[in-house]
C-alpha cells in the first residue's frame, strides 16, 4: 500500500488524475487545492461544472481548515453507520471551480486507510467523484469501470481491483449553519 499512496501522491503533486477505491465506490480524484486537475476531472466525467464535486479528508483538523463545522456535524460523523458525506456553508481555501453556486462543498472525513494515508502523504483534500461519465450508473466495483475512464485518467490504484462486492455511494446530508438540515441521499 505504501508503494502505491507514494506514486499516486507524486502523480496528484504534478497535477494528475488518479482513479482509486474510496470508502464506498471507486472514484476519479485529484489534488483539490489545483484548479487545473479539478477542470479536468470535469472534462474526464463529461460533467458540467454546475454539478459540484465533493472532497474527501483525513482529519477533523483538516476539515477545519475549509469550514465552520456545526456542532450537530460532529454528531452525525460520529454516529454514522455509513460514510457520511456533508454539504457545508462557506467553504474557504478551495479553488471557485470546486464550490457550487450556492457557495457549498461536500465533504467526507473518510475512514478509509488508503484515502487517510494518501491525504496525509498530499498535504492537501482529495476530490472524490464515481468512476463514470457523467449520467451514467456509477461501477458497483473496478471490473464494472468504463474503458473510457480507465484511458482518461493518468494512474490507477493497483489496489482492491478483485473485489466484487456490491459498493454503494455515500449518504449525503446538507447542514446550514442556521441549524437546517437537509437529506439529499440516504
């Protein structure tokens, strides 16, 4: 595992687009703070720039550093049976091609060790969008990835690929700091 975070952090430094298993389904990501690769993710998934992407990160600490956290937040994440991804008020520190028009951003505070440790090894959030282009099924797992995708992005995780369970999305919850709560995805 560690050969592989230390490529693909080489990779997303320069700027690239990895493919890689998250703590739900495979995801197409870049370095989140470079506006360049996140264009091309876009580009990748045939998506428009309207439809927000998310970003993952390894640390409460770091999840700080990019929002106010409403204290019910910390409630949710803690009692989250699922990855728990949350909309949140404001975000500061990003590129204005990852924020949505609303000024959002949804973020996960992932526990998965691979995306903890690559995180970490980057310095920097992890985009995190399903592997396919844009209005397509997102793949259940790596063998159902579309050739499209597999050629478009610059590496792929070399982790994972066999397993054929069943992967699903996050739950999505947005949370305004008025205290509103909003189910966008169970």
């Amino acid at each position: 595992m560690n050969e592989e975070i230390q490529k693909a952090a080489e990779i997303l430094k320069k700027g690239g687009v990895i493919l890689y298993p998250t703590d739900t389904i495979w995801g197409i990501g870049c370095d989140a703070a470079n506006e360049k690769a996140v264009e091309r993710i876009y580009q990748i998934k045939q998506r428009k720039e309207s439809k927000s992407l998310i970003i993952l990160v390894e640390s409460e600490h770091r999840l700080q550093k990019y929002v106010d956290v409403p204290p019910l937040a910390w409630d949710l994440i803690d009692l989250s049976e699922k990855p728990l991804t949350i909309v949140y008020d404001n975000p500061r520190n990003l590129p204005a091609n990852l924020v949505s028009a609303d000024n959002t951003i949804g973020i996960r505070l992932t526990k998965d060790e691979f995306c903890r440790k690559l995180i970490s090894k980057l310095g920097n959030p992890l985009v995190s969008t399903s592997a396919n282009i844009s209005g397509e099924s997102p793949p259940e797992n790596f063998s159902a990835i579309s050739l499209k995708i597999l050629e478009d992005v610059d590496y792929i995780i070399n982790l994972r690929r066999e397993n054929l369970n069943k992967q699903t999305a996050s739950s999505v919850i947005k949370l305004s700091m008025g205290g509103k709560v909003k189910i966008i995805r169970e």
